[in-house]
C-alpha cells in the first residue's frame, strides 16, 4: 500500500524585501509516501525552511496546498501526525534541552494513539 504521508500541490509563498518581492517557493509539486526519508537541499534563501514552515503549518502559502496524510498541516500537527525540529528557533526559549523533551513526552501521552488492528499483532 502507497499512502501519502505529504503532498504539497503547485506551492507558493513571496515575501516584501527593500528591493521589491522576492519569491521564496514558486510552485513547489512534491509528494511523499509513508516510510519515504527525505532531505531538503540547497543554498541560503533558496526557500527550504519556509517550505517546511508551510508544512508545519506555521506559515500560509500565497498559492497552493498542502496535505498530512489527508489533512490541513495545523489539523495534522494538533493529531500528532507531523512534527520537527528546525535547526534554529526553539519554541521553548527558557528551557532546557531535558525540560524541553519532558513536555513534549508529557503532551504526546495525552494525544490518542492508533488502533492497532489485531492482524497486526500476527
């Protein structure tokens, strides 16, 4: 079975700089099976992070969508089907590394987990 775990369809996000718009992502296609790994590659400013912002849902494209495993990038995180960590930013600031891994156990085991079906346990 091939599903779908990531499908971003004619992607766009452009942002204001001093010397006009600069178009960050210009119409990224991009689909990724379940169990697929994937590395994005490329110089600075060649709209990496801001794809994988997009994905996270933690920024909105111009144009285009985006699709978790069926889903909206914002439904798709709050269920616990996508997450990362950036090489920079850091959500929690004042904390540290070790706090930061408690909370993020401490929410994941609230979150309702898949049912297994019993064909899976044979």
């Amino acid at each position: 079975m091939n599903t779908t775990a990531l499908e971003l369809s004619r992607l766009t996000k452009t942002f204001d700089s001093a010397g006009g718009p600069v178009r960050a992502v210009d119409g990224i296609d991009l689909r990724i099976a379940a169990g697929e790994m994937v590395a994005f590659l490329g110089p600075n400013g060649a709209g990496k992070t801001t794809t994988i912002d997009m994905m996270l849902g933690l920024s909105t494209p111009d144009s285009g969508t985006v699709s978790i495993f069926g889903q909206n990038p914002v439904t798709a995180a709050g269920a616990g089907r996508i997450a990362a960590v950036m090489q920079t930013g850091g959500l929690l600031p004042d904390f540290t590394v070790a706090e930061t891994v408690r909370i993020v156990a401490e929410r994941s085991a609230t979150l309702p987990r898949p049912r297994r079906s019993s064909s899976a346990h044979s």
